[in-house]
C-alpha cells in the first residue's frame, strides 16, 4: 500500500490539537493506538470548540493504518497529536515532516486529563 502525502509544512493560524479516543467527548477515554484509535477528536484552542473524526473504516485494513492516519491528519491541519503510544515508524516520518509535534502517555486517560497533562508538560514529546 503506497499513502502519497505532500510534505509541505502547513502554516497554521490557530492550534489545532488531536486526540486519539474511543468516544466523541472530553469525558472520552483515549485510545493508546495512533492508527487504528476509533475516533480523532480535534480541539481548536481559538474557537474552544471540539470536533471529532470516525476513524473506524481503518478496521478493514490489514495495513497501512499508521500512514492513512496520518494523511487524516494532514488534512485537518494540526498541530499536536496527543495519544497513548505513539505513531509508528512511517506515520512518525509523516508527521515529522509536515511539522506536526506528538506527544504520548495518555493512553489510561480521559480527552480531558489528557488536555490537562499537555498544559502541564506531563506527557512525553515522541
């Protein structure tokens, strides 16, 4: 399987924050997986809103999530992804390049506790 990504990095204009879950709200757990987490949510620091992106269709793949992970994430321009375990080799390439910073460790908690600990440099820069 061959993801095709152009490596350009994006120029932001807030910060655009992912968090790998298993559900849609702050109250969520979250997800340890990168590619294969049910569902993106997004929290946009400007607007305090949070949106959320279903991620199950990577079930059907056999491989390949990371990378298709990834390029979904390049699409919605973010700056951070916080997760449990960290992305793989190539989708950690990916996101390296289009300047997207990861941070891990928050595989045990809520969206929210996850939020917190960022704030609070508790988790671990991938």
């Amino acid at each position: 399987m061959e993801v095709i990504i152009d490596y350009k990095l994006i120029n932001f204009t807030n910060m655009k924050i992912v968090f790998t879950a298993q559900g849609e709200t702050w109250e969520s757990q979250m997800d340890a997986r990168f590619g294969r987490a049910k569902f993106f949510v997004i929290y946009n620091d400007e607007t305090e809103e949070l949106t959320t992106m279903d991620n199950s269709d990577v079930e059907k793949e056999a491989h390949g999530a990371g990378p298709k992970a990834a390029q979904k994430i390049a699409e919605l321009q973010a700056n951070i992804i916080i997760t449990g375990n960290g992305p793989g080799g190539n989708a950690g390439t990916v996101l390296q390049k289009l300047g997207v910073k990861s941070y891990i460790g928050a595989g045990e908690l809520t969206i929210k506790q996850a939020y917190e600990a960022y704030k609070n440099g508790e988790l671990k820069e991938f």
